[in-house]
C-alpha cells in the first residue's frame, strides 16, 4: 500500500492527532474494559490477522448504526465514525433483485463519506466502510419504518412467515496521490439470513410498537432486543440480521489484503471470488469512461434516468485484484481526469429522492444529489462563458438561506404543526390552516417549505388541493411526546438562540455573551441571572436541556465500558435525563444529579413515572459547594459553557473529590472534525454563555493539569463526543 502517499500531504501535527485518535479509539474485543484492552487487542490480532492489517490507518465507518458501531468494536477494528448523508431513496423498481439494492446503496453510502471527508474534515481516510440492511418479503423490500403505522404494515406483512435479511457492504480504498488526487477502489458483497417469525397477535404487534424499539431498524424490528421474542428461527449470520455480516467482511479483507487484491496498478479480472454459504460478489468500480457518465450528469432528461444494470457496467465482477475506481482533484483544476470522475460519481448518483425524481431534470438531479458532498469545493470554478456552476449557486444559496430554513422549522413547531398532522395526517392547508388559527396563504407557503425540507410530505390529488403527513424526520424528533423528541430544544433555538445570533457581529467584536443587547437584562451569571431567573425560562432552559439529552444520553452513556463503576455523579445534570439513560445501562450504578437548587426543585416534573431510585438529587453549586462523593464524574455539556479560568475552577474540584481510578467522562462536542455542528455550537456558546467547544487534546491538556489521564474519546454517532480521564 501507498501509505506514503496520504502522509505526504498531511501536515505532521495532523498526522500526529490522526494517529492519535485512531489509537484512542475503541480498542477492546469482547469485553470492553478500559483495563484490558490490550490482551484483547492481542486477541483479535490473533483470531484475524487481517483486523491487525488495518492497524495504522484511517478506517471510517460511514454509518450511523449503533450495531454496526458495536460489531466492529468488539472485533478489535480501531475506526472513526462518520455518518454518511446519502438519502436512502434509490428507487427500488429498477432493481432486479432487493441484495443489489442494498449494495448499491451502501456503496453510495461509503462513497459520499469517501468524498466528503477530504473537504469537511480535512483528512483522506484510507478505507471506508458503508452498508445497508433491508428485509425483503413477499417480493417487497422493507426499510426503516417512518412512523407506528408504517411498523404495523411491516410487521404484520412479516408475521407467521420466513423472510430474508440482506445487508449490502462497500469497502472504499483511498488512495492518495502524489499530484492531490484520491483515486477510489470499491469492493462490494452482500449477505443473506433467513428469518422465520412466528405468528403474531394484534396485541403483541402494538405492545412491540409501542416499545418503540422497531422505529429505527430494518422491517420493524430487532431480533438482538425485544424483537427476538417474535423470530421462530434463524439461517444464516446473525450479525447480518443486526447490520453487519461480520465474517463475510472480515474474509472479504483476507482476499484484499493477503490475496493481492489490494493494489490500485493491478488489471481488473473477470471471475467472482465466493464463500461457502455466502454470496460474494466482489466487484471492483473500474475507471470511468469519459463518454457514457459524463452524458448522464450534463445531458438531457432521459439519459438521467438510472438504470442499475447500465450502472453495473461501471463495474467488473473481479478476483482480487482491483483498477482505481474513480480520480478526483481536490484543487480547482480541471483535467480531463477530474472531469469524468466527478461525471461518473454523479452517474452512481442518480438514483434520487422519488419525489424529486418526478419533477427534475437530469441536471437538477445531478444537483442536488451532490449538494451536500464536496463536488461544489472541487468545481468552484468557472465555465468557459465566465457563468458561476450551479453547484455552487446552489450551495451558496443553502448557505444564505439556512436561517429560513431554521425558522420555518421552529415556526411550524411552535404552531403544533407536526403534532397536529401525527393525530390527523391528509389534512389539506386550509384544514390545517383553522386547526392552527393561522390564515390559508400563509400556511400554505409554510407546509410547502417544510415540503421542501424533507420534514413533511404532500400527496397531489386529481384536481384538489395537497394534503400533508409527517416525513420520518418529523415524526421521529419533532412531536411533543416522541422519544426522541427535539421540541424543547427546538424551543430554545428559537427563543434564545435565534435573538442572540442576531447579535453575533457583536459577540465576535467583543468575545462577550449577547444577552443584555438580545433580552435587555444584564447578567453576570447567565444561569443563575438569566436562564433560571424566571419560570417560563427556566422551564424552557430544562425542557431544551431534557430533550437533548435524552437523544444523546444512550450513546454516551455507552461509549466506554463502564460497569466497572458503581457510583457516578451528573454534574450540571438538569432533569437527571443523562443519569437515567446511564442506570439503564448499568443495573450496577447509582448516580447522583448535582445541579443548582432552582433546577433541582424543578426536576421530578420531568420524570412523572419515575421508579428508578437509583438516581437521586442533589442541589447546590459546583463551583462553591462540596461535591457529592463518587467513582465517576459526568460533565455533559458543561464545560462549554465556560472559559478556560472556570473550568480549571471545576475540574480542581472534581480532582480533590476523586481517588485514583476514579474517572472524568466529559461529553461535548469535539472540535476537531471542523464539522459545522461543532464549529458553529462554539460560535453559539460564544455569543450564549462566553464558553466555547474545545478539540480533544484542549481537553485533554485541561484534564492533566489537574492529576487526569489515560485519556480516550469515542465519537458517537450522535451530537456528543464521549471523553474519558482516570484519575492517576
Ligand atoms: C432486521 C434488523 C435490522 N436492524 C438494524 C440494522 C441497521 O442499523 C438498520 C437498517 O438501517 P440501515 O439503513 O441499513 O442503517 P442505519 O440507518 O441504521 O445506519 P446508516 O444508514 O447510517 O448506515 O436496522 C437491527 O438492528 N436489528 C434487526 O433485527
């Protein structure tokens, strides 16, 4: 492998922090212990000696999943994660069979991940791994569904029968070139399972639903949770049913890495490389031909129509030995290369949204599937004429336009909007219009802008006015009582956040907090003068901080292993939502919620059904009174709020409470992918607090000057990084 050629570019202090976090990521094989990592990496080399291949380079899970998360934990790969933002909406008629849809789209999966990482995240990965699960029956392919109604008609489609499980899995090599190309080399596979489930009562079907638990997975259910209570039997790879063939894949990195078919100068060669029992198809995306892509991404209307067999021609059933996939150029040249790379990945692209499809032509359709990924940085340039790309149009303009888009979201929140369309979906806009007192025109121009933002869909009928039902966006973080509900936060985006930004010109100028010029009110102490100085507020504040961290608290509550603790105290824990997603993840621990007496006397509201005495409160201020004793020390999305000064402050504080052994689990988001969620949460927490994010080795300084080490961080998948210090 060409390592030299993706360290040559990188600065060495990139390299540095790279390798880092490769190797401050996960490391543990069955059992994730902080202590025993080590033996447990010895076994995994041991039991697969192409895991330990991979040891050194930059391997990217472009996956949200938390089971894919865990299933290459637990075989010992050190990876990062980073979820890919290609839209699950190929369209499924013009595939043959449901397993070539699944690899097409985990292919396009990885490949939006491959491409993007170099421009958002400023690194080259060496190998990227997507892949998507899907349940097929009776000749239908089922995804995730989008609401209960949707995990009803799945379930009961699935109930008495045998159905198959297909996962599709890309493996994307980068290779870095010397002259700032990345040339990409694919191997795709799938793997089937058969599952047989038994047959299931109405009552079973809406207790399972209400569980809550088929909402995010294939065909509506987990057969690694409750869902295995319906499933009779199973034939196949376990693993494959809860994401990941896990075997399949770690035979498909033998035939890469110790058969040869590592090597980008290498011909492609017909034949197909199988396992028993298995369905192996490693397929190769050969070099693209600068004629057929390039009339797909720029030419007219028919030719944008995909035809997956025609996209398979882009590809070379192969014995281990692999061409590049595709070259592009990272700066804003133009060669004959760039070009046609990038015309071939928008030709893999063009499978879109079926809604979009209908009413696009094939440029728009270029368009927009590449309006998130890097193609605009790579092409900012201009035609022969002197016209500005519509890529780039059309990424400056989303960037103009984002605040609008912000608010018609919190506008159609506060005014019920989605709540209303859960209990009365195929309401039309004058219906909705007199449900939310709101007049016709006006929500008409709302319910088409949450449309066009994917957070709602309308269904045209013959010579009749749309009607809406929520999207899955919508439904699953935008009602009032989901699960995941972002209402709360939401709430304070729009009340707080969205005054203060408007003074952000201000809070730059100055480096001060904005609260005076935005509320009038001068604070010396925002939480205490502000944010918890009147009721509504302080409400707000709680419901906003509640919200979030229930969405985040499952993740970082299992980043690390850490049962080994018994005690564990929330600083700042506001409602006590973190503490209670980590007793739920740990029958062994009891947590203490340490916040000030305004919250604390606030807290119980937020829990009505509360029978986990485990987690108890406690109120009083962490930078004046004692700290309550425990093993572990929680700080979720409090240090941010804080400059450097005061978290020293804070942190002797916890160190004085702490024995050796005793840990820091500090949970924020990490600056270091320079993503815009984490950059642009420093800019809020600037203009909010004076706080700011910090990047991983800030917060690992902060931590060592106060007697903390053996620091490690796992990026979640979720809005929080998870970032650990013992106590030495
Ligand atoms: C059938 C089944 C699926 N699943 C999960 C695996 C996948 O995470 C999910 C299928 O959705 P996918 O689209 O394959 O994956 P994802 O959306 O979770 O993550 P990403 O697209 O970012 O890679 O269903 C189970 O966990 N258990 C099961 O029994």
């Amino acid at each position: 492998m060409r390592r030299h050629h993706v360290t040559s570019r990188r600065s060495s202090q990139s390299q540095a922090a790279d390798s880092d976090r490769v190797s401050l990521l996960i490391s543990a094989v069955a059992k994730r212990t902080l202590q025993g990592s080590l033996e447990d990496e010895k076994a995994a080399m041991v039991l697969n000696p192409v895991i330990s291949k991979l040891a050194g380079k930059l391997v990217v899970l472009a996956s949200a999943s938390p089971r894919r998360l865990e299933i290459l934990r637990n075989a010992g790969l050190r990876f990062e994660v980073v979820p890919s933002w290609f839209k699950e909406t190929l369209d499924k008629s013009l595939f043959k069979a449901p397993h070539e849809y699944a690899m097409e789209t985990a292919k396009q999966k990885a490949l939006e991940v491959a491409r993007r990482m170099p421009f958002k995240h400023l690194k080259t990965p060496d190998i990227v791994i997507g892949a998507d699960t899907i349940v097929a029956v009776d000749g239908m392919i089922l995804e995730k569904p989008v609401d209960k109604h949707d995990a009803y008609r799945m379930l009961s489609s699935l109930s008495g029968k045998s159905h198959s499980v297909f996962t599709g899995v890309a493996i994307v090599l980068c290779h870095e070139k010397e002259n700032d190309e990345v040339d990409y080399q694919l191997f795709d596979f799938y793997e089937e399972t058969k599952v047989k489930f038994a047959d299931l009562s109405e009552n079973m079907l809406w207790e399972y639903i209400n569980s809550g638990e088929p909402m995010d997975k294939a065909g509506g259910y987990g057969i690694q949770a409750l869902g295995g209570m319906l499933v009779e039997y199973v034939h196949g790879d376990f693993l494959n049913v809860v994401g990941f063939p896990l075997n399949h894949f770690c035979k498909q990195l033998d035939l890469i890495y110790n058969h040869g078919a590592f090597s980008s100068e290498q011909e492609t060669s017909p034949g197909s490389a199988s396992h028993n029992g298995t369905h192996a198809s490693p397929t190769i995306l050969t070099q693209s031909s600068p004629n057929a892509p390039a009339q797909s991404s720029h030419s007219n209307g028919s030719s944008a129509k995909h035809n997956p067999s025609a996209s398979q021609t882009h590809h070379t059933q192969s014995s281990p030995s692999a061409s590049p996939v595709h070259k592009v150029k990272k700066n804003d040249g133009e060669s004959e290369v760039g070009e046609s790379s990038w015309t071939l990945v928008n030709s893999l692209s063009k499978h879109t949204d079926d809604r979009q499809a209908e009413v696009i032509d094939s440029e728009n359709a270029a368009l927009l599937m590449t309006s998130r990924g890097p193609a605009m940085e790579l092409n900012v340039t201009e035609h022969e004429g002197g016209e500005p790309r519509k890529e780039d149009l059309q990424r400056i303009t989303e960037l103009m336009d984002g605040f609008k888009a912000s608010k018609a979201l919190f506008t159609a929140s506060k005014m019920c909007v989605f709540d209303l369309l859960q209990s009365r979906p195929g309401l039309n806009a004058a219906q909705v219009a007199e449900e939310i007192k709101a007049s016709v025109k006006g929500t008409e121009c709302l319910l088409e802008a949450c449309v066009s933002l994917g957070l709602l869909r309308s269904k045209e009928r013959k010579c009749q006015k749309p009607v809406y039902e929520n999207a899955g966006l919508a439904s699953r973080f935008l009602l009032s009582d989901a699960p995941f509900s972002l209402q709360g936060y939401i709430q304070h985006c729009d009340k707080t956040v969205w005054p203060l930004f408007s003074h952000l010109e201000d809070a730059v100028r100055e480096g001060s907090n904005q609260h005076e010029k935005a509320f009038g009110k001068k604070s010396k102490d925002v939480f205490q003068d502000t944010f918890y100085n009147s009721l509504d507020v302080k409400l707000r504040f709680m419901n906003a901080m509640h919200s979030i961290a229930k969405v985040t608290g499952k993740a970082v509550a299992t980043a690390f292993d850490l049962s080994s603790f018994k005690t564990a105290c929330d600083l700042g824990g506001c409602t006590g939502a973190m503490a209670y997603e980590f007793t739920k993840s740990y029958p062994g621990l009891s947590v203490t919620v340490f916040d000030l007496p305004a919250v604390v006397e606030m807290s119980e509201h937020f829990h009505p059904l509360r029978t986990d005495n485990r987690v108890s409160f406690v109120a009083g201020d962490f930078f004046k009174d004692d700290l309550p004793k425990a093993d572990l020390y929680i700080l979720a999305r409090i240090l941010h709020d804080w400059p450097d000064e005061k978290v020293h402050v804070l942190l002797s504080k916890v160190a004085d409470a702490c024995t050796p052994g005793c840990a820091v689990l500090i949970a924020e988001t990490m600056l270091d992918g320079r993503t815009p969620y984490s950059a642009l949460q420093s800019l809020n927490m600037l203009a909010q607090t004076e706080g700011t994010e910090r990047t991983e080795s800030q917060y690992a300084d902060l931590l060592s000057k106060h007697g903390f080490g053996n620091t490690r961080v796992v990026h979640t998948t979720n809005f929080l990084d998870a970032f650990i210090g013992i106590k030495l």
